[in-house]
C-alpha cells in the first residue's frame, strides 16, 4: 500500500468485536490486499500502540436479490489486532 492510512478503511463495530475489546482486540475492514505486517504497521502508526499479533478473516459477500434481480455483496477483509497489555484505542471508547 502506499500509504499507512490507507490500510485501514474503518473499524468493524459489531456486538461481538465489542466483546473482544475486553482481552485489548480491535477489529478493522483492510483492502483485500492488505497483508498483516502493513496492517500491524498501519495501526501502530495510526494510533501509536504496540500491535503484539494481526489475525486476518477474508469475508465473501452474500448473494442478495430485489425482486428478479440478483446481486452480490462486495467481499472484505477483516483484521483482529491484538494490543499489548494495558494499551488501548481511544476511538473505540464510549462505543
């Protein structure tokens, strides 16, 4: 990618990623081909936290239909950082 901020689209605010921020694990959508050490780097710039680990999940998108017509959600890909102990990502808080 050619530049940090681009890696990381938005954050992923679901029930369960409001859970995992518990255990200091944030979610993000990343282009798809993002790959984990541009992503660990993104965060870390962004946010100025240490990133101890990045699982990546590759979302394909749900057929849909309106009617006869027939369309398709765009796939994604999802990123779980994991935060050394005691860090946290303000722009989560409150959330």
């Amino acid at each position: 990618m050619s530049d940090l901020h681009d890696v990381l689209i938005r954050p992923l605010i679901t029930e369960k990623a409001t859970d995992m921020m518990k255990e200091d694990k944030y979610t993000f959508v990343v282009p798809l081909k993002a790959n984990k050490v541009e992503i660990r780097q993104a965060v870390e710039h962004v946010f100025k936290v240490k990133v101890l680990a990045v699982n990546t999940v590759r979302v394909m998108g749900k057929m849909k239909r309106m009617g006869k017509t027939q369309g398709k959600r765009p796939d994604y890909k999802k990123a779980i950082v994991k935060l050394a102990p005691g860090q946290r990502i303000e722009f989560f808080e409150g959330v």
